[in-house]
C-alpha cells in the first residue's frame, strides 16, 4: 500500500473538498485504489500556512471554523500564507494547486507549479492559468525532473474529456471539437429563454453562487477561451496562445434574440470550438451560436458542461458531465493522483507493510 504525503496550495472550495474526501474516503482508497493521502502541509491567502510532517488531520481542517490567520494557532503554523516554503520544503510528494485562475499571465500558479516541479515533486491542478499559458513549460519541467503535470480537471471539472479523448480514443483521429464549457454563461442563457433579461439573470446566478461578483470572465467567454487553448494544445497538437482565440461573449444578446432563435426551433449557447485546417493549422474562437434544438450540444442546460469531438473514424462523440461543483472537482484532483499513481512513479512516494 502506497501513501502519498499531499500539500494543498488554496484552501478554498475545491481543496477543501477534497480534505473532506480524505477524511471519509481513505480506507476505501487504500481498498480500491492501492494508496492513501496524507495532507502535510496546507497554504492559503487568507489562513496562512501549516507544515505537520506527520500529517494533518484532514477532518480537523474541514470542520475547524479557523479565522483569518488561524493556521498560526496550529503547531507549525504562521499567519501568512508563505506559498514559496510550502512548496519547496514540506516534505510532499504532490502539490495540489487550486489557487484563483490569472488569465493574463497565469501567476502566481505558474511559479507555484514551477517551484514544485523543480523541488522533484508531481504537481495535480484544476487551475486553467498555468495550463493555458505555461503547459508546455511546465510539462518539459516534469519530464526533466521524473516527476508528472496532471489537469484533468482544469476543463469540466470532474468529468473526464482530456483522458477520455486521448486514452479511451485513441487512434480515433480527433479532427476538431465544439462544446459549452462554461456552466455560468449556460445557466444564464437558459434563463434568458425563460423570460429574464441578461442583467437579470446575471443577478440569478450570482445569488446562486453560480456566478462571481464580477461575471466578466464567463460571460464574456474568457474562461471558455482557456479551456479551448487546453483542449485544442491538448487534443490537436496546437500550439495556441489565449490571444489567438477570437472570442465574444453572451453580453449582447437580447430577449428578442432569444426568442427569436426558440421561434426557430434553435437555442443559443456559449460556444468554445477550435479546428484542425487543411493546412495543418490549428484555429479556435468563443462565441454565441444558435443550434438546432436536434443538436447535441442543444439540450445542454444549467452548470453542465459538453464537449463533442469530431473524429475520424467515429463521427462526432459528445462527453457530457458536471462541468462544476466542489466534490466534483475533487474528484478530478482525485483522478489526477490515480494517474500518477497508475504510472507508478517512485518519486517521494513511501511504501508501508
């Protein structure tokens, strides 16, 4: 049995989610999946840091209602988040990064992941930042130190596309993929085609938590351009920037155009596709398109994600799944440590009796 010692960078939603796994699901891991976690160090913004060498209680974590700074009542505690030390010196075997995405530049999950894969230790994030802008650096990091850059997670949560399409389709050719990748942005079509206006259904989902205080970055399809980048880079052996990623949001439409396309028999929704060309180049834009209700990506609704693949020699298959959610995004991170684990790396791991 395999225990892999775990450091949490950000200790919001989806981390937090995944402690609350570790403490309920362990022994069932250790059962089913050959290893257990172990949370040795944790650092957040707003927390601070804790380093435990022989392990943090993951339940203690989850339920302990701390104040800000309140990781520096603990033993081996401090007030401030010192994201560097953790990375560096907490004697992990996997850093979790699940810091706030930076579409501009990535930072400072870029440096995170840099500093962890430098330090000889597997990095797993569902962090578009650093995937979008700094995979392939990254990944030769990786390569260079034995160690593995895993993101499943970083384009529908939990729902597994990037594994799916490269492992379970292989050979399978994939030419090209068109989907609704952002659960927001679909959530407030959908309640623009019950009758609200955009700036209220903005309001809808923002008091539902499906939406951030500022929704620019979904509804003006920023967050979807990242997950094309990661999926075109990814599955079509592109080698896409954001700013090559035409992109248009959902801000512009209007009730009319909305009833207008359901008249129709069509239904608008936030696009993310890319292309392979005749060429050999690869293109991908964002932007509103109105489907026909006979097609797949047309039923869609609310915070699920899809993404349907054009291949060569299946036609198009659609991956469908939550696209959203704490646990299901743990899942992900989950799913990340399977792989590692499955490439039975024997980078920091310690093997027990």
């Amino acid at each position: 049995m395999t225990i892999y010692n775990i450091a949490l960078i950000g200790f919001g939603g989806v981390n937090r989610a995944l402690a609350e796994l570790i403490a309920t699901k362990n022994a069932l891991w250790e059962q089913d999946l050959g290893f257990r976690l172990n949370i040795v160090a944790v650092s957040d913004l707003q927390l601070g840091s804790v380093i435990s060498p022989n392990g943090l209680d993951a339940k203690t974590l989850v339920e302990a209602n701390f104040s800000k700074g309140g990781f520096g009542q603990l033993s081996g505690g401090s007030p401030d988040a010192n994201n560097e030390a953790i990375i560096k010196t907490a004697p992990a075997d996997i850093i979790v990064e699940a810091t706030f995405t930076n579409p501009i530049d990535g930072e400072p999950a870029v440096s995170h992941c840099r500093w962890a894969l430098q330090s000889r230790k597997h990095v797993i994030t569902t962090n578009k930042g650093p995937v979008a802008i700094a995979a392939p650096e990254l990944k030769a990091i990786a390569r260079a130190h034995g160690v593995r850059f895993e993101y499943e997670g970083s384009v529908m949560s939990g729902t597994p596309v990037i594994r799916m399409a490269e492992r379970t389709l292989a050979g399978a050719e994939v030419k090209g993929f068109e989907g609704i990748v952002n659960g927001t942005s679909n959530f407030v079509l959908g309640r623009m085609e019950a009758g609200l206006d955009f700036a209220a259904a903005v309001a809808e989902a923002q008091a539902l938590g499906y939406a951030e205080a500022d929704p620019t970055a979904d509804v003006e399809g920023l967050d979807v351009r990242l997950k094309v980048v990661i999926l075109a880079n990814e599955l079509l052996g592109a080698s896409l920037k954001p700013e090559q990623i035409k992109c248009e949001g959902i801000s512009r439409l209007s009730p009319s155009d909305i009833k207008a396309a359901a008249t129709a028999n069509r239904r608008w929704k936030l696009i993310g596709s890319a292309v392979r060309n005749t060429d050999g180049s690869v293109s991908g834009s964002v932007a509103p398109k109105q489907l026909p209700f006979s097609h797949p990506l047309a039923g869609v609704s609310g915070a699920t994600n899809a993404v349907s693949l054009d291949t060569e020699l299946l036609g198009d298959v659609t991956i469908m799944g939550p696209g959203a959610g704490r646990i299901e995004t743990a899942y992900a991170l989950l799913s990340d440590i399977v792989a590692i684990h499955a490439a039975r790396s024997t980078c920091g791991m310690k093997e027990v009796a």
